[in-house]
C-alpha cells in the first residue's frame, strides 16, 4: 500500500548525487563532500536559473553549489520511492509472517505436521530396528563363529591329550617290557650259571669218585702182594 499523503517530508541536508550529475571538476583543497542545506539557497542570492546555465557564476565549485529545483524534485521523488519501496517490503514481511503464523496454527497444519512427524518417527523406529537387528544377527554370527572356533580347539587338545596320554602308555609298556625282558634274560643268566655249576659240581664229584676208586684199586693190590709174601 501507498505511504500516506499526509506525512511531511523531513527537511534534512542532501548530498548531492554525483551519480546522477557528472563533473569532471576535482573539489579544492579543503573543501567538504557535504552539501549545503535546501534553506542556503536562499542565502547565495541570485537567480537559479542563471546559476545553472552559468555553470557556478558565483564562483562556488560544482559540487558544493546549492540544488536546482529539478534536482531536488528528483531528489524527493528518489527518497519518496525508497521510502515506499521499505514501507511495502515491511508490511510484505508482515503479511507473510501473519500468514505462515496463521497457516501454522492451522488445525489442517497441525494435523499435517502431526501426521508428518509420526511418519518420520515411525521410519525412524524401522531403520533403527533393522540396524539393531542387523547388529543381532552380525553379533550371533560372531558367537557362531568364537563357538566353533572354541569347540575346534576342545577337539584339538583332546585329540592333544589322547596322543599323549597313548604315548605316555606306550612309554609304560615299553618301558615294562624293557625291563621285563631284563630280568627274565638275568634270570636265563643265573640258570645257566646255576646249571654249570651243578655240572660241574657233578663233574667233579664223578672225577672224585673216579679217583677214589682207583686209589682203592691201587691200594686193595698192594695189600694182596703183602698178604701173600708174609705167608711164605
């Protein structure tokens, strides 16, 4: 909407446009970029007219003289339009701001957002739940797999434990029969110690019995000889 007709503009100092009017002058030393006032026309005297189609008779430089009629009408036409321009921008803000307000405290909105939120809740709670039940079967996966690997290792150390506890048996058996057949060739050994010196024990009691009665051989002829010489 139109801003109202019955505001007054503010009488402030312009700056004058230097957009809008082009010079090639360069200001003096010392001088200000700040215009005069809108009431300093009245000051410098003369008519605007003959200033404007001298060019500055006054002597004052381009950019500090005071404004023509023309360009302080475009001057007030340029601020009015800004002006309109930010009043309809504000109330444009406004307007909408209302408007969403509005919309958003719409029970249909309300109901639409409701509904919205659920949806995304609901899919939420989907894809969390399959994540957690991906993780379920990845972590009943692993247990398989430390469950077989730890029943692989039982298999292996009684498998261990069977060959050594064989070992150590076939250790024993040997180690028995080792010394079983030690003592049964010691025992071999002392038999036949024990058989030749019984034959020899034997031997020489037949070597002594033998000489025993060759001796009594020798003896019984010698007192034949005797008995028979004496009865001569």
């Amino acid at each position: 909407p139109p801003p109202n007709p019955a505001k007054k503009p503010v009488s402030v100092p312009l700056k004058r446009d230097k957009g809008a009017v082009k010079t090639s002058r360069s200001p003096s030393p010392g001088s200000s970029d700040e215009d005069p006032p809108l009431n300093s026309r009245a000051k410098t005297g003369g008519a605007e007219g003959g200033l404007d189609a001298a060019g500055g008779a006054s002597g004052l430089p381009e950019d500090q003289r005071p404004f023509s009629s023309v360009e302080l009408a475009r001057l007030r036409l340029d601020l009015e339009t800004r002006l309109v321009a930010e009043e309809v921008e504000r109330r444009l803000t406004v307007l909408v701001e209302e408007r969403v307000s509005a919309a958003l405290a719409s029970e249909s909105v309300q109901r639409e957002l409701t509904g919205r939120l659920e949806r995304e809740r609901r899919a939420l709670e989907a894809a969390v739940e399959v994540e957690l039940a991906a993780e379920r079967a990845r972590a009943e996966q692993d247990a398989a797999t430390a469950c077989a690997a730890i029943a692989a290792k039982e298999v292996e150390f009684e498998e261990l434990e069977t060959a050594r506890r064989a070992a150590e048996g076939q250790a024993v058996r040997d180690r028995e029969e080792a010394e079983a057949r030690a003592m049964e060739q010691r025992l071999t050994e002392l038999q036949a110690r024990q058989a030749a010196a019984r034959k020899d024990a034997q031997r020489k009691k037949l070597e002594d019995e033998k000489k025993k009665k060759e001796q009594a051989l020798i003896l019984g002829k010698g007192r034949t000889k005797l008995s028979f010489g004496f009865g001569r």
